[in-house]
C-alpha cells in the first residue's frame, strides 16, 4: 500500500499531465477557432520563453556538487550513460521509425539526448532514491545540454538542420547569457538574503511555476500552430511508438548498467530516473531560440514530454516492487544509507 507521500507524488505526476495536455486542447481550440488571437499569443512566445528560462536556472541547486565529490563513481556512470549511451538509443530509434519525416526526427532526437534537471528528483525521492546525490546532477546536466546542444544537432541532424555550430552557439549565447547571469544573480542574493528554509521555499515555488509557465509555453505553441499541425496527425502512432520503445530500452540499459556496477537500491533508483527522464521544458525552449519557425519539431518535444510522466509514476513502482521482492528473499541490514 502506497504512503501519503507516494500518493501525494502521484497525484502530483497526475497533474503535470493533466496541466499538458488542457494546455494543449485549450491552445489547439483557441488558434482553430480565433486564428488572430492565436498568432498574437505565439507572438508572445519570447517573453514566456525568458520567464522559462530563469526559473529553470533561478531553481538549480549549484553547490550541490562540491558535497557529492566522494560520489565520482556514480556520476561518472550517470553523465556516461545520459550523455553517451542514451543518445545513440535515442537516435537510433528516430532513424528507423521517423527518418521519413525529417523534423519530427529531429525533434525526437532533441528530446531523446537531453537528461532532465527538475521533476526527475520527485520521481526519485517516490522510489526511495538518493535524492540527495541526485541533486549534484542537475547542474552538470545542464551545463553539459546546452554546451552539447549545438554539436549534437550537428552531428546528429546536419541532413536536416542546415544551421553550424557557430550559428546555434551564437543564437544561444545572446538568448540565454542574459537570463542565466540574471538567475545566477538572483540565486545567489537570495540564498545570503534568506534563512535556509525560506531559501529552499523560495527554489520549490520556482520549480511548481516552471510547469505552469511550461504549459503557458506548450499552449501558445498550439495556438499558433494547429493548422499545420493537423496536417501531420498521421503522424502521432510513429512518435508514440517511438518513444515507448526509447523508454523500454533506457529501461533494460538502466538494469544493465545496475548490475555491471552493483550498485546498491538508492542509487539504482536515482540513476533509473535521471535515465528516463527527458528534459523537455527546457529543450523546448532552446529549440524555439536555435529552430525558429518549426512547430513540428516542437510538437515532438511535447508528446515526449505528455509519454514521459505516466512512465516516470509507473518506473517508480516497478523499483519499489523490485526493492521490497530482494528485501523479502535478502533482508537489507540494519544500518543503511541515510535517506536523502
């Protein structure tokens, strides 16, 4: 039987979907019935993409790596897996079911090769996970996306996005040096200004807007662009199914990757779901920076987005099922890890 916390988590897994998908019914019936009012709210578009990306730095837990130095083996394993062995999974799995549609591949691609900073934490912290460690992730997984973002585009979509390294590094450089030294700036006062409590409180508000204005972002992009969106819904079986398959082979890599390393339940469960889940609010973001003008390859960063929190709940069953089976055949010792 689940614990109120683990129900709490749920229902909040719950939500995020639910919060998605009404941004996108709400957007879609806005642009298909008032056109207008649709391509003013995508006009919109760049002051929701700013607002997006401070708080998802404003929310990055920095000194986080400096208390998990002790932990290289792990991190190593993780930044490996997320920034290597994923990524060819990923653009394997877009070349043989989306290679016929060029910008919902590279959507996909996008969306397969960015690890996620935010929500994979609660994931985590529901399956008993080291949360703690988790934490350290977040700004090497951010720091390594964007710096890796340019190359990736070009070494894995240079067929179908003509744009170089230099081009994107530029583009990206000018839209997210601004808002970054500005969150950075913020952090950092508010962090002296504050007690440690207000501070944290401070960083969870941060995180809770990041889904509405996520949502905000995902409904515009719907309003200005269901007509041509529409005419591709043949295409939303390939992308299921692409993604579902990218889940059960991060899955099976995850299990691999476990057992190779023998590492204990906390971190098996925290690098299970720094594998599965995708950054796709902030990619989403980057991607209408360095790609404007390409509804189609955002609509694939957010279908990936709708699969991947029903996954991420299920996920956190099937750890918790597999801990407490070993538990029942392998006791665990009295003195374990503390929890994070």
């Amino acid at each position: 039987m689940l614990s109120r916390s683990a129900l709490e988590r749920m229902t909040s897994a719950t939500t995020t979907s639910v919060v998605l998908i009404a941004a996108i019914i709400v957007g879609a019936t806005l642009g298909h019935l008032k056109p207008a009012a649709g391509i003013w709210l995508s006009d919109q578009l760049d002051y929701t993409l700013l607002t997006l990306v401070s708080l998802l730095i404003l929310g990055v837990r920095i000194s986080a790596i400096l208390k998990h130095t002790h932990s290289v083996r792990f991190l190593t394993v993780a930044v490996i897996a997320n920034f290597v062995a994923i990524p060819l999974i990923g653009y394997s799995i877009a070349s043989l079911l989306l290679s016929q549609y060029p910008l919902f591949f590279v959507g996909l691609v996008i969306y397969f090769l960015s690890p996620c900073t935010d929500w994979f934490l609660s994931f985590t912290r529901l399956s008993k996970g080291d949360t703690t460690l988790g934490t350290a992730l977040i700004p090497i997984n951010m720091t390594l996306q964007l710096l890796l973002y340019p190359f990736y585009l070009q070494w894995f979509t240079q067929s179908t996005v003509q744009t170089g390294v230099v081009e994107i590094s530029s583009v990206l450089l000018q839209w997210f040096l601004l808002p970054f030294l500005f969150a950075l700036s913020a952090h950092q006062v508010l962090k002296r200004l504050l007690s440690p409590t207000s501070f944290e409180h401070v960083l969870s508000v941060a995180d809770r807007a990041t889904l509405w204005v996520t949502a905000a972002l995902v409904l515009q992009l719907f309003a200005g662009n269901i007509g041509v969106l529409l005419e591709h819904k043949s295409i939303l079986g390939l992308l299921l199914a692409a993604v579902f398959c990218f889940f059960v082979l991060v899955y099976l890599l995850g299990e691999l990757v476990c057992r190779m390393f023998k590492l204990p339940y906390r971190e098996r469960a925290l690098l299970s779901m720094t594998m599965a889940s995708r950054n796709a609010p902030l990619m989403l973001a980057v991607s209408m920076v360095a790609l404007p003008n390409q509804p189609l390859i955002y609509a694939a960063l957010v279908i990936g987005m709708l699969i991947e929190i029903p996954h991420l709940a299920a996920l956190s069953q099937v750890l918790l099922r597999g801990r407490a089976a070993k538990t029942r055949v392998d006791p665990e010792p009295a003195m374990g890890h503390r929890s994070g």
